[in-house]
C-alpha cells in the first residue's frame, strides 16, 4: 500500500513538472490577439474532465468521440422527448409522426454533424439552451415558483458552459416584453435570480474572485472597441448566410417555409410559441457578428429547430380544430 502511495505521489508529481513545463512554452497570449480572446466558464470542461478521468493516453480519443456521440443523442432525444410531451392529445398520432420525421432532417443537416465533429463549447451550451427554452415555455404557460426556480437553475448553467448565454436571455427578456407576457411573470423573477447566483456560485465558487463572466465580456469589449474588432474583421455577415444556406440547403428551406407559415398563421400561434421563436432568432442576430464558423451559430440554430416543430404543432392543432 505504501509503495502505491509513494507511485501515485511520484506520478503526480512529474504530471505536475510537465504541466508546468507545457505552460512555460505556451505562447504570450498578448502578442496574439485571438489568444487574448476569454476565458470559457468551466461547466464543459467538468463533463469531459469526468469522461476522461483516469484514462490512459492511447484511451483518450475514444473516449472524446463516446462523449461527442452521447451529446449528440443526448441532444436529439430531449428535443423529441419533451416535443412528444408537448404535442400530447394536441394532435392525431399520424400529425405527430409527420412532426417528428423533421427530426432526422434537423440532426443529420451539414452544421448539425459538423458541430460535433470536433471538440467545442457550442453543443453543451445548446443542449442547455434547448432545456431553457423548454423550461422558459412551461414557466410562461404556468409562472409558479416551482417552474421559476428551475429557469433559474438552467439559466444558471448555460452562464456556466458559455458567456454567450447573455445572448440567449437578452434575446428571451426582450420576446416577453413584446409578448407582453412579462408583465404577469415579473412576480417570480426574485426567485429566479436567486436560484441563477445560487447555481452559479455553488457549482463555481472561484467566479467570486476570477470575476467569471464579467472578466471575459471585459476582454470582448476591449478587443471590439480598443482594437478595433480586428478578430471579427474577416465576418462577412450575408455571405456567411448564404454560404450555410447553400450548404444546408434542405434545412434552410424548410426553416423558411416555417417562417412563412408563421406569418400566414401569426394570430394562430401561441404567445410562449412566439416567445421562444423570437428568442431563438434573437440568438441568431447577436451571434452572427461572431461568427467564425458555423459551430458559433449551432446553438440557435438548434432552439430555432426546435421552435419551428412548435410553430407546426400549433398550426396543425389549429387547422385541424377548424374542421
């Protein structure tokens, strides 16, 4: 026992010398600008930390790819489980089917695969934002304290997987104020400030001393106004969308057949269907200046999917209630 105390001891500590070594050669983040970008909170990397604990070099990569499979299907089936919850006794069983065949159409699109084809911070952040656009719409259809506290949670751990959550609940703050939905729910929002600094604070504590968040959107507006935005200089906003639309084009057309069924059938859909239609395409427009490539936009591009299967399910509902 005390040998394996004594090899654990020695193998930390050279562990510990060939970090250090390997942070000595790192390069000066301040003569790259693109290195002196932000810190990314930690919630992705306690996940990959926990897949790959204790696993030997030669075991990394196949454990890399088990993690990108899982949160691939992970993604796909709570989109389908909570769109199934969603859609029950609102439909016939053949709409709901129809419905769902969308799904494949969705996961197995160019940005959807090429998301996960490397390791990023976009698709842990947009399986939770797609929890908080679900979570959003039970609290709007029923503003009680319980639903409250779990948007609160959620909220709290897409600030902890990526500072672009500010995107998502800028965008969701401004589709209740055009809801007018706001107004009925400001009631709970005590709660869900709470339980957002009690998540963050519990499942981050150093936040209270790295500044978190706050430290990063300083380096953002630092290299925006200071620097003139010379990392994003090369976005060119337009041919990037075309660009994804004639990559992606099936998925393109069917977002926009959506849309205009959206505007054809607007006093048909749902106020928290709206909400979450405007949040996700709120998402979209403040991502779009960053987008470097097209795992940048997955997230909202995914809580867009999954608003537009809500758009359907409601016009569905409608047309056939009229009949």
């Amino acid at each position: 026992m005390l040998k394996g105390k004594f090899y654990n001891f020695l193998y930390n500590k050279k562990d510990s010398h060939e970090l250090a070594e390997l942070i000595r050669k790192l390069p000066d983040e301040r003569n790259d600008l693109f290195k002196l970008r932000h810190f990314h909170p930690p919630l992705s990397i306690y996940m990959w930390a926990f897949l790959l604990k204790e696993k030997r070099i030669s075991q990394i990569p196949r454990y890399i790819f088990l993690g990108k499979v899982l949160m691939y299907f992970s993604t796909i089936i709570l989109g389908c489980v909570f769109f199934i919850i969603l859609s029950r006794s609102r439909v016939s069983s053949f709409l709901l089917f129809t419905l769902l065949s969308f799904i494949p159409l969705i996961s197995s699109a160019d940005f959807f695969i090429y998301t996960y084809s490397s390791l990023n911070f976009h698709y842990p952040f947009a399986l939770l934002s797609l929890l908080y656009i679900i979570i959003l719409y039970f609290f709007i259809l029923n503003p009680n304290r319980n639903n409250a506290l779990m948007l609160g949670v959620v909220m709290g751990l897409t600030a902890l997987c990526l500072e672009t959550y500010l995107f998502l609940v800028l965008s969701s703050f401004v589709a209740l104020l055009a809801s007018r939905k706001i107004f009925k729910l400001y009631s709970n929002f005590p709660v869900i400030l709470v339980s957002f600094f009690l998540t963050l604070f519990f499942l981050n504590p150093g936040i209270i001393k790295t500044g978190g968040g706050v430290t990063s959107w300083l380096m953002y507006a630092y290299r925006i106004f200071f620097r003139n935005g010379e990392e994003y200089q090369g976005v060119n906003w337009v041919n990037n969308w075309l660009e994804f639309g004639s990559v992606n084009l099936y998925f393109s057309i069917f977002i926009l057949a959506v849309f205009c069924s959206y505007l054809v059938f607007f006093k048909k859909i749902e106020i928290p269907v709206k909400v979450l239609l405007i949040t996700s395409i709120g998402y979209l427009l403040l991502i779009t200046p960053f987008n470097l490539n097209t795992t940048y936009l997955f997230p909202g591009l995914l809580i867009t999917s999954f608003s537009c299967l809500l758009v359907l399910l409601n016009i569905f509902e409608r047309l056939s209630g009229e009949k």
